[in-house]
C-alpha cells in the first residue's frame, strides 16, 4: 500500500526478477532466445520457492539456505543471458561467487531439469556454428568444445556428426577462396601459405593436401605464375 504521507511505497521485486540495471543492460541487445530463457529461469525459481512451506514469509525472514538458493539463481541467470555455457562452466562462475558446493549442484541440477543446461545441445550447435561461420576443421572445433569445458563423450559424440565429405569441401571452399590471394607467388610458395592456412584451421594432413592440390590447379589459368 501507499504511505499516508504520500511517498511511494518501495518496490518489492519477485524472486528471481533483478531492478532494472542504472545504465545499458547486457540483456538489453541479448537474442529473443535469451529473453526466453531469463524467463524460463526466473519462473522455475518462482515455482521450487512457491512449493516450500516458508515461500510466503518475507525474504529477509526465510532460512539461510533460500537466500543462498535465490543469490545462485541470481548468479546463473545473468551468466545465462549473455550466452549458452556448458555445466562446468557455469559451475565455475558459481563456485567463483563463493557458494557452497551442495548450493551450486542443486542450481545447475535444476537448471538442467528445466532444460537451460544441456551439454549435449550446446556441443551439437557449436560444431554447426564454428565449421560454418568460422570454416574450422575437427581438430579445431575438438580444441574448442574441450576450451568450453564439455564431458569427452559429448564432445566425442558431436565430432562424429561431422562428416569426413563436408570437411572436405569445406577445406576445398576455403582453399580456392584463399589461393586467389595468392596468385602472384610460384606454386612451391603458394603451396606452403595455403597449407599452413588450412592446418591452422585445424584441418587434417590428408584433407589439407587434397585441398591444396584441387585449389591450386584450378587457379592456374592464363596469366598465373604457379610453376
């Protein structure tokens, strides 16, 4: 209710929901997918409080270990909203705010259950976005997912969805695109920048030769110095 004297009775945010930030919101230029997900979590939170029997007393007044339970939603659902993470990491962030093991496990536990932490998805849609916005090779996307702390069956798991013909072709693109650039060197030059382009893209030594080989003798038109 409004105070008698006229000012504005403070503003009591639900469980899971932060006050508006003072300046430029991270989330503000977060995906729509994101805003689900900010939802999802803080809904969840809503609903595990809504079941215990203290979920109605004021949250100053509640035990210890719901506060805790709040600050760790509260933690994970920012982390959430700037991009997907694997449960490890997320783990990290959460051990790295000082929170009790059992707090932590029973957030990401809960997370997972609402389906906002799955290691699996996270590893399928990284190996889709780094072969083809980033054109990497399996070593490479392997280094990657390993970077983004996933289990070594899932990152096991998600390398055998690519196939050896598309990292092929995708080398092959990748090659042709890059020996225009190079049509001014001799062949044995050309041959050893693109290679060396290729391997560092994490591409393998048969899959680079083929590459290199096929790229090359297509440049090699009138007026090129490959020898």
């Amino acid at each position: 209710m409004t105070p008698s004297d006229g000012r504005l009775a403070p503003v009591s945010y639900l469980p899971g929901v932060l006050p508006p930030a003072s300046g430029p919101s991270e989330a503000a230029d977060a995906p729509d997918e994101r805003a689900e997900k900010l939802g999802a979590v803080s809904q969840a939170f809503d609903n595990w409080t809504r079941d215990s029997d203290d979920a109605s007393e004021p949250l100053a007044e509640r035990p210890a270990d719901k506060k805790t339970a709040r600050r760790a939603e509260n933690v994970s659902m920012n982390a959430l909203t700037r991009r997907g993470m694997s449960r490890r990491e997320l783990e990290r962030v959460l051990l790295a705010r000082e929170l009790d093991e059992s707090t932590v496990a029973a957030e990401l536990d809960r997370l997972q259950g609402v389906g906002l932490l799955d290691d699996r998805a996270l590893a399928h849609d990284l190996v889709s976005r780094l072969r083809d916005r980033k054109g990497l090779g399996r070593t490479a996307v392997a280094a990657e997912l390993s970077r983004r702390l996933l289990p070594g069956d899932v990152i096991t798991e998600a390398l055998d969805s690519i196939e050896s013909d598309d990292e092929l072709e995708t080398a092959r693109e990748l090659a042709i695109r890059r020996a225009e650039q190079l049509r001014s060197l001799d062949r044995a030059t050309a041959e050893r920048r693109l290679s060396g382009f290729l391997q560092r893209r994490g591409y393998s030594g048969d899959i680079v030769r083929t590459a290199v080989t096929e790229a090359l003798r297509g440049t090699a038109s009138p007026g090129v110095t490959f020898r």
